[in-house]
C-alpha cells in the first residue's frame, strides 16, 4: 500500500464563473466517487477471495482441458496393431488369473 497521497487538484481562480465552479465541484465528486469505490473494493475481503476462486477455477479448467486434449492426441497416434497386442496381453493375464485361481481353489 502506497504511503503518498495523490496531490489535489488547484482551487478554481478567484474570479472563476459559477459555471467554472460548479464544474470543478462536480469534478471533485467525481474523484472522491472513484476513490471510495477503489477503496471499497480494496476492502472487500469476500469479494477478493471469490474473484480469486474465479481466477483459479478457470486456471485449472484450462490446465484439464488442455492436459485431456494431449491425451486425445497421444492416444489417436497409437497404433491397432499396438492397442491390439495390448488387450490380448490384458485377456491373456485375466485368462491366466482365472486358470490359477481355479487350480489353487481345487486344491483345498
């Protein structure tokens, strides 16, 4: 947090217009609205924490996104023959889980 405070704008000249002066009035209420909004949203502790969710739930959507998309590439690059001898490999263990098994169960 900053310790300097903004230098106020000059006074309207002394033989300033009504018109002048309403008019740096209207300026100067302007600027305080925007300083308290600024403040107000500084001091808005709940208001930071679900912008922050916000930032985050986004952040890790895009990571999932992008982490499935290179799944999908990867995956769409393999092979038949390759995903082939992977589920005969996947059948054949099962197969020989269930002869085993059968065996040891036999036994007793």
């Amino acid at each position: 947090m900053s310790s300097a405070t903004p230098t106020a704008p000059p006074d309207p000249p002394a033989d300033a217009t009504p018109e002048e002066i309403e008019a740096d009035i209207e300026a100067s209420r302007e600027r305080l609205a925007s300083t308290v909004d600024a403040l107000t949203t500084k001091l808005d502790v709940k208001a930071q924490a679900k912008q922050k969710a916000r930032e985050t739930s986004e952040r890790v959507r895009a990571g999932a996104q992008q982490a499935y998309q290179q799944g999908y590439e990867r995956a769409r690059g393999i092979s038949p023959a390759v995903l082939g001898a992977a589920a005969g490999g996947v059948v054949g263990l099962i197969v020989l889980l269930v002869v085993l098994t059968r065996r040891f169960s036999h036994r007793s």
